[in-house]
C-alpha cells in the first residue's frame, strides 16, 4: 500500500508543479500587458528614432582613427609561449627540428590555432581552440601592420 500512496504523492506534486507554472507564465504575460499599456512617471518618453540617429555622434567618443580594432578586423592574433605545449598529454614538437619549447602560438580569424616554433617552422594544432587560446593568453597590447614587426616584438 505505501507504493501506491507514495506514487499518488509523486503524481499529485507533478500536477500541482506543473499548476504553479502555468499560474506564473499567465502573471507573466499580465505584467507584460500591464507594463505595455502603463505611462510610467520616473520614465519619460523614448526619443524618436531620428533623433537617436543624430546622436550617435558623441562629443566626447573616440575618433574612428584612435579606436582599437575589433577581433574581426585583424587577421589574428599572437602570443609568446616559453614551456613546452602539452595536448592530450603528449608534447607537441617540431616535425622539421624537434623543438618543443619557445613558441608562437596564432589565434587566426577563423578560430584556427598555429604554432611557429624558433627556427620559423608553421604547423596547425588541431588538439587546441580558441577557447584555450583566449584563456592562456592576456590582453592585446599592441597591433602590429605585419607579420614581421608582431614576430619581432615577440623576439623570434
């Protein structure tokens, strides 16, 4: 008998749930309608839009010559990466010198990860993501016009 009485007991609290929710999504939609059809006093009236369009110069904003590009606008982006890289639990080395240590690691715009190591060797890292990158790397502290000038800023 208690198995029928503990399964009535679930039974009824699932109704009863689901009762309370459907309760809560109708008070929901009232407060929306309600908010909708209320002029509220602290709240003055949205501009029109071609007003917000002529605001969207703003006095005190950066010129469009001293803003920093978005990650979209630049091809990549690099890091330095003096220890070893492990992935999967193997260290990744050079296929062409077998070096392991002292990398340049590039987050490319399509979220593809390359290692370069010293002697200028390229291979893509299928093993890590721009998820990893973007959590080991720190911010960007300068943009480089080249490849050239971002390597020798990094010392390769």
């Amino acid at each position: 008998m208690a198995e029928k009485e503990r399964a009535l007991f679930l039974f009824r609290r699932a109704r009863e749930d689901r009762a309370f929710r459907e309760a809560q999504r109708e008070g929901y939609e009232l407060l929306l309608k309600l908010q909708a059809t209320q002029p509220w006093p602290d709240h003055p009236e949205p501009p029109p839009q071609e007003l917000v369009a002529e605001e969207a110069v703003v006095p005190g904003f950066l010129p469009p010559e001293l803003r920093v590009p978005s990650r979209q606008e630049v091809a990549g982006v690099m890091m330095r990466w003096l220890q070893p890289i492990v992935v999967d639990g193997e260290v990744r080395t050079c296929s062409e010198c077998g070096a392991y240590r002292d990398w340049i690691v590039f987050c490319l715009r399509d979220d593809s990860i390359w290692l370069r190591c010293r002697t200028g060797h390229e291979m893509q890292e299928a093993g890590l993501d721009a998820a990893w990158f973007n959590r080991h790397s720190g911010p960007v502290d300068r943009f480089h016009p080249t490849l050239e000038e971002g390597l020798r800023h990094l010392g390769h």
